[in-house]
C-alpha cells in the first residue's frame, strides 16, 4: 500500500463518517426523534446522541485535514488543480462550522439537560439543527466539486 493510498482512505473514511452522520441525523432521526418524543426525552436523546458522534467526528475532521493537507503538499499546493483548493476550503469551512457547534450550542444543550431546562435545550438544539443543516448541503457540494471538480473548471 502506498502512501497516497493510506491518506486517500483515511481522507474518505473520515468524509463517510462525518457527512454520512450528518445526513442520518438530520434526515431520518431528527424528524423521527422530533414525532416519537416530547422535548425532555428528545433533548436528552440528542445530547447523548451528540456526545457519542462528537468523538467521531472530531476524530473524522482531524483525519479529514491531515490526510487532505497532506496529499495536496505531495502534490505541490501551487501545482493542485484549482477544484482541490476549492475543497480543501470547503472542507476548513466545514470543520470551522463544527468546532462551533461543539464550541456553543452543543455546550448550552448539554448544560440545559443537566439543568432540566427544556427551553433553554430547545434553543440549543434549533442553533445545532441548523448550523448541520447548512453543514450537511456543504458537505454534499464538496463531495461534488471532489467528483466532478475536474469536469468544471
């Protein structure tokens, strides 16, 4: 196995996980979770749906950036097409929307459970729904300009 190859895989593992999560999170288990449960039983669902996929998509996005990074500097950064930059931007986007997620609503919600402040945790959750909305939709436009950036530009 090359080199190229080990980052290429982890590079991909990472984007499975990460946008993969996102879009079972948000597609199937949000609207279900949001017509099974009233918001004390949702809200908790969530933070603990939350803290176990957080370790794995920090683990995703550190992969993600590595790997990528890494696979553009063998390359030679001025000598990468014009659509692996893209990408490679898309992507810092994408991980900087994630850190605060983690960084601030994710917080609020898990101090809210704790407190039983299903308001408060309401809110949270809405900023985080929405913030992996916009995340999900940009996570699939890189994944497009990955596959057919080429073909663009």
């Amino acid at each position: 196995m090359t080199l190229y190859a080990l980052l290429l895989f982890i590079h991909l593992a990472g984007v499975v996980v990460w946008v993969g999560g996102m879009f079972f999170a948000y597609v199937c288990l949000r609207p279900t979770a949001a017509e099974a449960l009233e918001p004390p039983l949702r809200l908790r669902l969530w933070q603990g749906v939350f803290r176990r996929f957080f370790v794995w998509v920090w683990i995703a996005v550190i992969g993600i950036l590595l790997s990528g990074f890494a696979m553009l500097g063998h390359m030679g950064f001025a000598a990468a097409p014009k659509h692996l930059h893209a990408m490679a931007g898309g992507g810092l986007v994408m991980a900087a929307i994630f850190v605060y997620v983690f960084a601030a609503p994710y917080q609020a919600l898990s101090r809210a459970v704790a407190a039983q402040d299903w308001a408060a945790g309401s809110a949270a959750l809405a900023r985080i729904r929405r913030a992996v909305h916009a995340n999900l939709w940009l996570g699939i436009l890189v994944i497009v300009i990955a596959t057919v950036g080429r073909a663009l530009t």
